[in-house]
C-alpha cells in the first residue's frame, strides 16, 4: 500500500476538527442546560 506524502498531515487536521466540534458541541450544551435550569 502507498501512502500519500500529506497523508498524515489531512489525517492530524481531521482529527484536530473533529476535537473542535466536540468541543463546540458541549460548550454549546452546557449553554442550553444553563438557559433551561433558569
């Protein structure tokens, strides 16, 4: 099998995006829980 030369270097990106989006999604999540336990 070969391997492109910025193979790792999109695999590293996706993961640091994917790590954002978690991050965002449980900032956003605990926003929600603040409004809703007021």
């Amino acid at each position: 099998m070969r391997v492109k030369k910025n193979a790792p270097n999109r695999w590293i990106g996706s993961i640091f995006v994917w790590r954002g989006w978690l991050e965002r999604g449980r900032y956003l999540d605990s926003l929600s829980l603040r409004m809703y336990s007021r």
